[in-house]
C-alpha cells in the first residue's frame, strides 16, 4: 500500500516536519504546496527523499477557487510520479495523525477501494443551495466583489447552478479527504474535459467543500464513499473548526479506536485538526497515546468501531 500526502500548507513548519517524521516511510511520500503569499524559508528544514514541494505556488485565499487550484496541482503531480500511490491523503498544515504509520497503511489496506469523503446532496443541513448558489467573486477582483456581496445580501446575486453544470446534481461536504488513486485521476480528466464546471465554482463561496463532491459524486465512485477519517470539533459552529486542547486528547486517550457515526455515515478517524505551532506539546501526548495504542490493538474493518 503506498500512500501519497497532499500537504495544502501556509504556515506551522515546525508542526509540519513533525507531521511528516512521524508519517514517513518507504512506502509513502509528501507533495506540498506553500501558498505563494507565505515565505518559503520558514520550511526550508523540511526536506527528504520522498519530501516533493511544488515548483508553482498559487496565492490562495480563504474559501475561493485557489485553494481547489493548489489541490489539482498537488494531485497531478503526485498522479505523474513514477511510484504508483494507491490513496492520496489531503492534509492541512493544521492536521497531525492519531495512529502510527504502520496502522494507517494496514487500514487503508484493509479497506482497499473505499473513498473517504464527506459527502451528501444539496441541499442538506449545513450545506444549502445557497452556498452552491450565490455568486461569489474572487478577491483579485475588489470592487466587484464588494458590489455583488452588497447585492447578494439583498437577494440579488443568485443563480440556479443546474443552468450551469448540465445534469451533475449538487453534492458538498467537507474539505479533507482520502481518495484512491482512480478517484483522482478521474477528478484530473473531469476538470480538464468540464471546464465549465470549474469555471462556474470558481465563483462560489468555499468551492472546495463542493467542487470535488460535486464531481465524484456524479460518478460511479458515489457507491464506494465512506465518511472522512479526519476528526475536527465544529461545536462552537463558527466559521473554522475549534483548535485542538487538552481536553480533546483526553477524549481520544479513553478511546481505544476514536469513531463517529453520523449523517456523512461511519469511520474511525485516523487525523485530526486543527494543531499550530504555539501547541506542539500537545504532539507529545498523540505521540504517547499512539505508541500505547501501537501495542494493544491493529486495524479492523470498517464494521468494528467504538463509537466515541
């Protein structure tokens, strides 16, 4: 099972060369994308034989198209590498692993041909047609921008996505995700043979919790979905998931395999987020906990969960 790291990064280095120490193995490797507004020398310690950072750098900016453009870019590189990756694994630079290489490449195994992404129709709660919906334009366009926000707030800038995307019903979810290696290269063909399609998310809100939802949830991959193997505490119900204290590892410590069953369906998380750089000594508790659970128990079927 060889496993490929998205890595869609701007700041944390320092949490980012933990993340890959401790995922690193001959059978895995990291593509990563620094967004072009942060500075490269702050990860300049990051570095490896299986360690790939893009040579182009988009600007992304928070719940626009250039993040979806930053993913495409790391999922085709990983796709034209000589290794043949079966799983591609998207991380933030704000994700750190729960159990141990060796457990994530057995599970992964275990479950061989899964996806694992947060997935349901439009409109669904959390997730109505208003996000796929009302226009939305980029930040490279300022005054526009700030006009149609002004008019979609009276009601003005919406739009009916099934004029512009043909038969593809709408599908969102959540950013992260672990696809197969098929999922992928499938997603790279849609988007280079559908161009109308990116063209139309480019101007919504938060585009990367539908645009890769939309697509493989149209596809024959919809029946081979199982929820995301990412752990985030949306309770507060901002607009960022909460960070990452003690008291959330208290909860995965007491848990021998930390699980979830909800509307998006049933999976033991193998991540979580969200970390930073002004709390790495919480690291060193996962890390403890990682190597307790490393000794007492190894992967199951997806059918075998605790419900945390």
């Amino acid at each position: 099972m060889k496993i490929a790291y998205l890595v869609f990064a701007y700041k944390n280095p320092q949490l980012l060369e933990r993340v890959i120490g401790k995922l690193s193995n001959q059978d895995c490797a990291f593509f990563i994308h620094i967004d072009q507004k942060s500075s490269m020398k702050e990860f300049s310690r990051i570095r490896g034989e299986n360690v790939f950072f893009t040579e182009q750098r988009i600007p992304v900016y928070w719940a626009e198209f250039t993040g979806i453009k930053a993913i495409l870019l790391l999922i085709r590189q990983a796709l034209a590498s000589a290794q043949d990756y079966e799983y591609f694994v998207l991380l933030s630079g704000s994700d750190y692993p729960l159990r141990s290489a060796k457990y994530i490449h057995a599970f992964l195994d275990n479950n061989r041909g899964a996806e694992f992404m947060n997935i349901v129709k439009v409109p669904a709660p959390g997730k109505p047609l208003s996000r796929i919906n009302t226009l939305r334009l980029p930040s490279s366009k300022p005054v526009r921008r700030f006009v149609v926000r002004v008019l979609a707030k009276l009601g003005f800038a919406q739009r009916d996505y099934r004029k512009y995307i043909g038969n593809l019903e709408a599908y969102a979810g959540n950013t992260w995700w672990v696809l197969t290696r098929d999922a992928c290269q499938y997603i790279s063909e849609f988007v280079v043979c559908n161009q109308y399609v990116g063209a139309y998310f480019q101007n919504t809100f938060a585009p990367e919790e539908a645009f890769f939802h939309t697509i493989l949830g149209n596809s024959t991959f919809r029946s081979r979905m199982r929820r995301t193997l990412f752990y985030e505490d949306w309770s507060a119900q901002g607009a960022h998931p909460a960070m990452i204290n003690g008291q959330h590892i208290a909860s995965f410590e007491a848990h021998e395999k930390i699980s979830i069953h909800d509307v998006f369906g049933e999976a033991e998380f193998l991540f979580a987020r969200k970390f930073s750089d002004d709390s790495l000594e919480l690291l060193d508790r996962i890390d403890d906990m990682i190597r307790r659970k490393g000794m007492s128990c190894s992967p199951v079927s997806k059918q075998s969960f605790i419900s945390a």
